[in-house]
C-alpha cells in the first residue's frame, strides 16, 4: 500500500476529513503519513520513517489489552470472574470441567491468531488501520461451549450438613 507524506501546518483546515498520522515536525510544520494521496498538498518524496520499536510495542500492549477485555468479557457472561477463573475449572472433573476446557482451548486459539496478526504488523506485511483492525477483531476465533451448560446454580443442599 502506497504512503504519502506532507509536511503541514497545525492549522491546515484544509485537512479536515482527511485520516492521517502525525509522524514527526521539521521547520514548524507536521509531517503526517497517510494512504491517501492529497491533491492540494506536495507530497515528501523519498521520506521514509519505520514504526519504532516503542511505539509497536505500545500497539501491541494495546491491541493484547483490548483482547484481554475479550476474552474476560466472555467468561463473565457465563458467571466466571474473568477467563483465568474459567479455565481453572479445566483443572481437574468438576461440573464445570466441560465449560473450562472449552474456554481453556478458545483462549490459546485467541492467543494464537492474535500473535501471527502481530507478527505480521512487526514484518510489515500487514498496516495498523481502522480497517484492518476491524477485520481483525471480525476473524477471531469464536468460542465453542458444549451443547450442554454445565455451569449450575448453586443449590441450598450444598455445604448443609447431615443431621
């Protein structure tokens, strides 16, 4: 995918509407970075910047926080705390073991596809855009519960004690 870049004034309103990143300043002006071509500007010719090391691993803590959202989000749905909590019940036989492995097995999937996406941005092949995230956040495993719930309200016999 082709990159642009312009050197601009801050108060360009002419690029409103416009979707850009502010990569850097040079003689009081931005220069921004974007996939459209802009008419009314003069594009840098032979500009060259690579995402650094800092600013791909705060994407990434992003990106890995958003799917820890997920994935916690999923397992409170079904009573859990949060996916730590339901994939400990994949321990060992209880009445949730079905659901824990299950979330147990989601979770590496998630992790899995999650870090190939992430390989891809660090090697170039794939650009971080609204679109591509999105795609990204479409294609991610979805979660696969047993048939039957086994996750069980707790009932007033548990803990009584035989008299």
């Amino acid at each position: 995918m082709k990159r642009y870049f312009y050197a601009v004034k801050p108060t360009d309103t002419r690029l409103n509407g416009f979707k850009f990143e502010c990569v850097g300043a040079i003689d009081r002006k931005t220069i921004i970075l974007t996939t459209q071509k802009i008419d009314f500007l003069d594009e840098i010719e032979g500009f060259e910047i690579s995402i650094s090391d800092e600013t791909l691993e705060q994407k990434k803590l992003e990106f890995i926080k958003a799917i820890d959202f997920l994935l916690d989000t999923k397992a409170k749905e079904r009573g859990y705390d949060n996916i730590i909590s339901a994939v400990s019940y994949a321990a060992m036989p209880n009445p949730f073991y079905d659901e824990g492995v299950a979330f147990f097995k989601w979770r590496s999937e998630v992790y899995t596809y999650c870090y190939s996406i992430l390989e891809k941005v660090r090697k170039g092949e794939l650009e971080i855009s609204e679109e591509n995230i999105a795609k990204v956040m479409n294609d991610i495993p979805q979660l696969g519960l047993p048939e039957a719930s086994t996750q069980i309200e707790p009932s007033n016999e548990q803990g009584a004690s035989n008299e």
